[in-house]
C-alpha cells in the first residue's frame, strides 16, 4: 500500500510539463523501453540505496562540486537532460566534479527498465537506484521545499548548497556548475 501512495505521490507532482510535451516524451520513453527488451545487463551491478545511506553522500563535506540528479526512466524530462549531466560529469571531473544519478524508478522495474537503460545510453556517471517507500522521511530531509517532483538537483560543495526543483537546458546546468568552480 505504501508504494501505491509513494507511486501516486510522484505521479502527481513529478515530471512538471505540458500535456503535449508529456504525451511525446512518455511515447519516446514507451520506445525506448520496447527496444531495451534484448539488452543483456548481467553485467550491470546496481547499488541500492535508502535514505540512511543516501545521506552521507549527499552531504560530503570534501573538495569536490558533487551534482545529485533525482530522476527516473519513466519521467521524460528527466530522461531528456541526463545527456546534460552525462556532459558535465566528463567535461568537468578533472575540476573535481562528481555527478550522481539518483533513480527513483520502481525496484519491480531495475531489470526490465532501469539496467537496460543504463547499458543502452552507456551512462558514465554513478548510477543508484533509491529504494525507500518513507517520503515524508527523505523528501524534505533532501529540500524542506522540495515537493518531490522530478527531475531535481542538487549542486554542493563544503561551503555552498543549491536545490532545484526542474529540468534543465544544457546552458543552465552548465552556468549552475560555472557558479561553483568560480
């Protein structure tokens, strides 16, 4: 019951968009899913996370810019800016950038969807799939403001922290990422 309600929850408050971008994005997502079928992911390891080991991670207090990405395969404008992340995860690890791609995809979900996703789109960064049904627990432990739509972000490093409920254009991401190097 309380994975309908957490399913329910991010249904209603995730993936914020029009009507008609949604319909196109959730076609494209439905393609994407139907062509992953035959992916072989055996060799894909992936790491579990609740909220108790979520939390130090996203609370470093080190020298690195670490960028935490909430999202899922099933939101298209998640799935439409993961290249945005992939893209600042290369071009600025040597700067001491860390991208985290935090899943919420459902766990019923991390064979048929969420592996062959990652093997298919050959994603670099560190992929976790975040499994706790407790909501009212982690979403305003992560952002007291966040009403736990995706995609959302967070950008830190040991003396700044900034949360962002939205999706992002390539140049945005980039101009965040600009205002924590400099």
């Amino acid at each position: 019951m309380t994975r309908i309600l957490v399913l329910l929850s991010l249904l209603l408050f995730s993936c914020k968009n029009d009507v008609s971008e949604t319909i196109q994005e959730s076609n494209l997502t439905k393609e994407v899913d139907k062509k992953t079928d035959v992916i072989d992911v055996s060799d894909i390891e992936l790491e579990i996370y609740d909220y108790d080991l979520l939390e130090p991670i996203i609370n470093k207090k080190d020298n690195k810019i670490h960028v935490v990405n909430f999202w899922a395969t099933w939101c298209g404008p998640c799935v439409k800016e993961l290249p945005y992340f992939e893209d600042i995860n290369k071009k600025y690890k040597a700067d001491n950038v860390e991208v985290l791609l935090v899943s919420l995809d459902f766990p019923n979900k991390y064979e048929s969807q969420l592996k062959p996703f990652i093997k298919k789109h050959d994603l670099k960064s560190k992929v976790i799939a975040f499994d706790d049904t407790n909501q009212n627990r982690w979403i305003p432990a992560i952002n007291n403001d966040w009403s736990g739509a995706l995609p959302a972000t967070i950008i830190y490093n040991k003396s700044k922290r900034k949360f962002y409920e939205q999706s992002f254009t390539k140049e945005e991401l980039e101009k965040e990422i600009q205002q924590f190097l400099n």
